[in-house]
C-alpha cells in the first residue's frame, strides 16, 4: 500500500513538473513574441503621425510603421538599419501616400528565423503583408539589400508594382566588372559563423565604420542614429540575420538569373550615390543601374550628388522630389537636376 501510494504521489509531481515546464515554455514563448515591437502606437515625426504594427505573415512575425494618406507606398530598408533610415523622407511622402515601412525579417522588430534570407521569400514576407492591409498595387522602393525584395516582388508580381526605385544596391549575379573583388565585406559576411564571432561585442564600432565610410556626409548619421540601428543588431540575432541577407547571394543569384528571362516592364528608377570615400570618391559607375538595365526594359538612371550611399538620410529633400516627380511620371533626371 505505502509503495502504491509511493508511485501515485510520484507520478503526481512528475505530472506537475512537466505542466508547470510547459506552462512556463508557453508563456516565455509568447512573452518574447509580444515583446518584438510596440504594438498599435502612434507617434509623430514632423507633425506627421504614423503607428507601429505587429502582422502574421509567411510564418513569421513582421514589424510595420505605418501613416499618411492614398496610393500605397512600401519602404524597404536596406543593412545594417531597420525602417529608421526612412525617417527624414517619410512625412513628406506621407502628404501624398499611405507610407509602409516594413523591418525585413531578422532585422529591428522582427522575427529572427534562422532561414529565409534570399529575395524569393524575403519579397513574399512584404507581398503578404500588402495583401493583408487590403492593398493590390503599390509604389515600391528598397534600398541596399532592400533593392533584392524589391525587385523580387515587382518580378514576382509584375502586374501589382506600379514602378519600381531601386537605390544602391549591387544585383547578385550582374555585378559591373569594375567592382568585381573591390568590396570586401561581402565574402567577410558570405563565411559561415565568424563574422559573428569577431564583432561579437564590438557591434558599434563595426557597424560605424560603414555609416562613417560609404557616406558622402557622415554627420547625416548622427550618433543617436547610430545608437538605435546598433540596439537592434547588438540583439540576440541581430547581427547573424544581417549577415544571412550576404550568404543568401549565391542563391539570389540564381533566382535574379530566372527572373532576368522576362524583363520587368513597368518603369524602373535605378538610383546611385555621386561620392563614396570607401570606393575612392567619386562614383563613375551606377551599379544599381547596370543590373537592372539586365532586368528591366524601361530603366531610368539616376546619380545623386553630394551623397554617399545613405541617400535617404544624407539628401532627404532630393530623394522626396525624386520619388513625387518618378511616381507622379515626371521626368526625374530633368527635374532633379542631377
């Protein structure tokens, strides 16, 4: 009798060990899920108000900021920022667009898998969260790594882009020769697990040097600036989803080669910076540009002047006229005066 009340009174606690173990996994789990962004909450920049938004899509959870009023237009940031890098030009679009800056998977607000990383279905994550806000055409722009989502949505969905901005951004696969070995972090961030190790710590320092060293106005990147973008890579994660967008191009490759077997025919604005220290100065070559004129059948070419490659941080003012006249179907290089 003691030794069958012995083994129920084990198997009780046993049972309660494993449901309270649960329990807690679940409700860690969910914490760290709330816990991504603030959700729903407003606030203004420049008298313009916009909200941080939490959606469900592809299998992950995506971070928004939202605001403004008719046709939509989506943001895509580039690395290593978040939507941030959008702040200076946002409410000024905001007069005339409904803004939609996302944080690509990995990075800021958003889920941290450890795959995904390749322009298929980092452009599946934005078209989602498109179609989830009711939306069935938009204006697209991405910058920097951004530029791969964005060009992988509008060949993805070619009839749902209205036009296309891409800025800064060296398609993989269609690399100009003149840049060919000439950037040294991409094989840096392409190794497995090292990059990690070695910045381990030392994020800030890091990452400064490129806010520092491909801007033609450093000071445009100021150290508050810094200090936001380097709270959410420092995270856990942080800076391993920012080197798996690098690790994805042998794959982005491939895909870019498929989708380039039927041009994109909608108008296409490819932007360059005028000035970037870490190429030598002065830019000769507009390398988004050069790839998408392999993409692309109605490509315009835009150098912008007195700027590095944060175009939309160090000429906020020229990248707001730039978008207003490309979208609007002004001609962008007369008016720019570029």
């Amino acid at each position: 009798m003691i030794a069958i009340t012995f083994i129920i009174i084990s198997i009780t606690l046993t049972c309660i060990f494993v449901y309270t173990l649960v329990f807690n996994k679940n409700h860690i789990t969910m914490a760290q899920q709330q816990s991504l962004a603030p959700k729903d909450i407003s606030f203004d920049i420049d008298n313009a108000t916009f909200s941080h938004h939490m959606a469900s899509v592809n299998g992950i959870q995506l971070h928004y900021v939202i605001g403004g009023h008719g046709p939509p237009l989506v943001l895509i940031h580039g690395w290593p920022e978040t939507w941030y890098e959008w702040r200076h030009v946002m409410p000024a679009l905001a007069k005339n667009y409904t803004v939609i800056a996302p944080d690509l998977r990995g990075l800021g607000d958003s889920s941290k898998p450890l795959t995904g990383y390749d322009g298929k279905t980092t452009a599946e994550d934005i078209h989602q969260l498109v179609a989830l806000l009711g939306f069935k055409q938009i204006f697209l722009v991405g910058h920097d790594v951004g530029s791969q989502p964005a060009y992988s949505y509008a060949a993805a969905h070619p009839t749902e882009v209205k036009r296309l901005v891409i800025m800064e951004y060296i398609f993989p696969g269609f690399t100009p020769p003149q840049l060919e070995g000439k950037v040294w972090w991409f094989p840096f961030h392409q190794t497995p697990d090292i990059p990690e190790a070695l910045v381990d710590g030392k994020e800030r320092m890091y990452l400064s040097w490129f806010y520092h060293n491909i801007a033609a106005n450093p000071s445009a990147i100021t150290q508050a600036d810094i200090d936001e973008f380097v709270s959410h890579y420092s995270a856990p994660g942080g800076m391993r989803d920012g080197f798996n967008y690098f690790r994805a191009f042998p794959e982005d490759a491939v895909q870019n080669e498929n989708y380039s077997k039927t041009k994109l025919t909608m108008p296409v604005l490819a932007v360059g910076a005028g000035y970037i220290p870490a190429f030598g100065g002065d830019v000769t070559i507009n390398y988004a540009l050069y790839g998408m004129q392999k993409l692309a059948q109605n490509v315009t070419g835009i150098k912008v002047p007195l700027s590095g490659h944060w175009i939309p941080e160090e000429r906020p003012a020229f990248v707001v006229n730039m978008l207003n006249h490309f979208f609007g179907g002004v001609n962008v290089k007369k008016n720019c005066n570029a």
